[in-house]
C-alpha cells in the first residue's frame, strides 16, 4: 500500500496514464532477488573478477569455493526496527544475492584473494605455475 498523491490530468489517455502510475517500479519490482553485474579478464598470471557490489558491507560478503566453483553471496536481514515512526512509504528491504562461476582447470585454487574498494569486490585466481615456458622445448621419450 502506498500513501503517495497521485497526480491526475485530465488531457493525457488512459494508456499513458496507467503506465505512468502504475507502482510496476515498486513493491514486487524491486523485492525481486538482485544479481550483481561481474567482469571477469585473463592475464598472463591468472584471471580477475570484479563484482560491483555498492553500498554492500564488506564483513556480509561470503567468498566460498567448492572443487572448481566460486561463488560470491551476500545476505542482509532488515536488522532496523522502525516503529516510532510513520512512514508515508517504506522501500528499504533485506536484500541478498548469489553468483557462481566455474573456474579453469589451469588455476591454483589455494591462493585465491580478495580485496573489497569503494564498492568493488576484486577477486584475483591466479593459474598454476607450471615448469614448462610456452617458448620451452621438451622431447618426450616414446616407449
């Protein structure tokens, strides 16, 4: 229920005047589970995600990793009890999101790190160091 004024014109037709008031932004629109966007690049050393988490308390943020899967969750119970007051409207609702990714199998799974900046999770997978050079020749010995 909203407590809102709506504003009615007499010259607009009914199709814009109930696509314009309509609350289709508001109540189930926005309770809806939210998917963070993510980008994720190779390098020569590794591979980075970055998830754009904004307004996001760093210590709600889970990192888990399960074999080759990385999942990035987040969890906010409406902690905030506001019954001293009257709200007209009152939008502000617990929020939580998940995200997995399927890591490569070239990455070493142990040393995954993390760092959260100004609202940006950056999550660096570094590959395997392996002993052969791409430029490096080997013979391999046929039996």
């Amino acid at each position: 229920m909203t407590n809102l004024i709506k504003k009615h014109e007499i010259f607009n037709p009914s199709f814009f005047r109930d696509f314009f008031e309509d609350d289709f932004l508001t109540d189930s629109f926005f309770h809806r589970r939210i998917t963070p966007p993510i980008n994720i690049w190779e390098t020569e050393d590794g591979y980075s995600v970055e998830v754009s988490t904004p307004g996001i308390e760093k210590d709600n943020i889970k990192i888990q990793r399960q074999k080759n899967i990385l999942t990035i969750s987040y969890e906010q119970s409406d902690k905030k009890v506001y019954e001293d007051k009257n709200y007209h409207r009152r939008e502000f609702q617990s929020r939580s999101f998940s995200r997995s990714i399927n890591l490569p199998e070239d990455v070493d799974i142990d040393k995954i790190t993390s760092v959260y900046t100004d609202g940006i999770l950056t999550i660096s997978v570094p590959k395997l160091k392996s002993k052969v050079t791409k430029d490096e020749v080997i013979d391999i010995e046929i039996k």
